[in-house]
C-alpha cells in the first residue's frame, strides 16, 4: 500500500537522486545527444519540490499530475514533455487515490507507457526510456498476477529495467538526436532509459 504522503517522499528521493546523477546523465548524453538531460532533469525535479508543499495534501492522482506540469514546463528538450506526460497519465488514472495497492500502480505505469509511445511516437527497441519502462512495467504485471505484492513486484520491474538499459547498449538508437549517429550509436547507453531506471529504484528504495 502506498499513501500520498509515501508517494511525497518518493518523489523527494527521485528529485534528490537527479540532482546527484546529473553529471553522469549528462556525460550519458553527450555521447549520442544533445549532452543536457541531466541538467533538464535535475532542474524539472527542482521546480517539482518547490511545488510539492502545495501537491502533497491532496491525493495522489493530483500529486503526479501536478509533478508532471511541473516538468512539462520546467525540463527542456524532449524529456520534459515524455517525463511530464508520464507522470500526468498516471496521475489521471489514480485521481481521487488517497492510497494505492499493486493492480492501481500497475495500471498507472501502463497509462504513463501508453502516454510516451504516443507522444514521442515511439515503441520499444527504439533507444528509449521506452526499453527500461517496457520491459518494467512487463516484469511488475506478470509479478501481480503471480500474487506479489508491491515491493516484490517493483524488485523485479527494476530487475528487468536495468536488463533494458543494458539492451539499449546493443541497438541502433532511430528517435531523437541520437538516431543522427546511426550505426554508431551502437555501444552507447541510452540516457532517457536510465533516467527512467533510477525513478523505478527510488520507488522501490521507498517501498
């Protein structure tokens, strides 16, 4: 069971943890990108703890909806309108939540998918956050109807969403400006994937 105030926290610990893998995602990125998604990224979830006084009274669905506007306006480039809809998806299908059990989280993470496969109009095996959430979110449904609870289900999403940024390692990345490299963005990690790595291990740590 996770509550708002949970959930509060949560996020704490991602905006902490972006801000303390900034230089790494940035190094990530200046690989095969535009060599800024760990500053994007730590300065989205900046602007998202400065508001979160104001969200973390509410229920959950309004504090993911309100984290997600926070980054749609705050992260440049094109993770602040993936990250942004992610969590704003989310948050609509647990609007009114005070709490959530595993089936709701699920439903949420497969909203957040559904949200960024159609606003970056991308799929998995692209070289995306899409091949670290994808494989997660596989891994967390197939644990709940297994019977785990929550915490267990999240060990394997995370399980298998650091396989999918090892995968993103092996493929030609064919969205964003890392498709530019083609051929020779072969061997490099995606930074989106990891990025959406480390959100899925804080979740679990608060779990």
């Amino acid at each position: 069971m996770l509550d708002t105030a949970k959930m509060a926290e949560i996020i704490r610990a991602i905006a902490e943890r972006m801000e303390a893998e900034k230089d790494y995602l940035t190094q990530l990125d200046n690989e095969i990108g535009d060599g800024d998604h760990g500053i994007n990224m730590a300065r989205g979830f900046k602007a998202v703890l400065d508001k979160l006084p104001e969200l973390e009274n509410g229920d959950i669905g309004a504090l993911l909806k309100g984290t997600g506007m926070q980054l749609v306006s705050n992260v440049g480039g094109a993770s602040g309108p993936l990250y942004g809809t992610a969590f704003m998806k989310a948050g609509n299908v647990l609007k009114g939540k005070s709490e959530m059990e595993a089936a709701d989280f699920a439903a949420a993470l497969e909203a957040a998918i559904g949200g960024v496969k159609l606003r970056g109009k991308s799929t998995e095996g692209e070289k995306t956050m899409l091949d670290s959430l994808t494989p997660a979110y596989k891994a967390l449904a197939a644990a709940i109807e297994d019977g785990a609870n929550l915490k267990d289900a999240m060990q394997k999403a995370v399980e298998a969403a650091a396989g999918g940024v090892e995968y993103t390692k092996t493929i030609v990345a064919t969205k964003g400006r890392a498709s530019y490299l083609g051929e020779r963005s072969i061997g490099h990690q995606d930074p989106g994937a990891t990025s959406s790595l480390f959100i899925l291990q804080e979740i679990e740590k608060g779990l």
